[in-house]
C-alpha cells in the first residue's frame, strides 16, 4: 500500500523494484516518485491503463536533495479497475528514449464514500479539533463554575461587574 500517498520504485540497469505493493482504485492525488534515474536528461512518464488505449503523459519533477523525481499518478486512471503501466521516458536536446516500464497495481474496491486525506491533512484536522475541544471543555468550565456559584446577570440595563466571589451592580 502506498504511504503518504506515494508509489516509490527504484530503477538501474538491474531493473525497476517497486517498493510500494500497491495502490486503491479511487486513492485519488497518488504520486509516483522515482529514484535512480539519470539527471543529465528530463524525463516524463506517460501512463496508459493499456498499450493501445487512453494514455497520460506527466512530466517528471527532480528533488535534487531527496535524490528522486516526482510526477503525479493521473487520478482518472486510478478511478479504473485496471492497473496502470508507465512508460519512463529520458530526453535531451538530440534523442529521446523509453528507459523503464513500471507497472502500478491498482487493487479495486468500491468507490468510497468520503474523501481521502493524506497524513498531514488528517494531522491538521485532528489539531484543529483538539484546539476546539480545548475551547469548548474551557467555556464550559465558566459554565459550570457560574452555574455551581449561582451567579446570574441582570437584564435591566444596569453594568455588571464580575470579581471572584461576587457579583456587584454598578
């Protein structure tokens, strides 16, 4: 399964070794990151669900300080029930070649019924929500502490001060 929303295959001359197993049909804003391919070229990588059938091209981003390229896995191919090949394709000023084939499986299911977060959206959900917690389980506190100390407002016009122990109208 991908992590973070990533598909990660290392390539040399040995092969390409997939090191994600998989991908869920519907997982959409899936990345393909790819290390071990050569800087002195640009690359894109063309995606198909099959050789003669609808195709995507993509071009290639470098990460020089992560050491791998980066392009998105087109979410309309991960909407199928098929798996996705992608051509790797290397070129400079005066050629251009197909280097490696990569093969995504893509494992079906059921088209969810929600939305798909990665880790960090759902890690900022989940700090927005404790902040609001945080705040709702504070003005509850005032709350209960009015509540339990009997201490009510007046509706007639008047100022009212709040101290500690009482409740003062000016």
């Amino acid at each position: 399964m991908a992590k973070d929303n990533v598909l990660t295959v290392r390539v040399s001359a040995d092969g390409v070794k997939t090191e994600t197993a998989h991908v869920f049909q519907h997982d959409h804003g899936m990345k393909l990151r790819i290390h071990g391919l050569d800087g002195a070229y640009a690359w894109t990588c063309h995606f198909a669900q099959n050789p003669s059938g609808v195709s995507v091209d993509s071009a290639l981003a470098e990460n020089k300080s992560g050491g791998y390229w980066e392009c998105q896995i087109p979410d309309a191919l991960l909407a199928l029930d098929r798996n996705i090949m992608c051509f790797v394709h290397g070129h400079n000023a005066s050629a251009g070649f197909t280097a490696h084939m990569v093969s995504i499986p893509l494992v079906p299911r059921a088209k969810p019924g929600s939305i798909t977060y990665t880790t960090q959206e759902l890690n900022g959900i989940n700090a927005v929500k404790a902040s609001l917690q945080s705040e709702i389980d504070a003005l509850q506190a005032l709350i209960n502490e009015y509540s339990d100390n009997k201490i009510y407002l007046n509706n007639n016009g008047g100022a009212v001060t709040l101290t500690g122990a009482s409740v003062v109208n000016a």
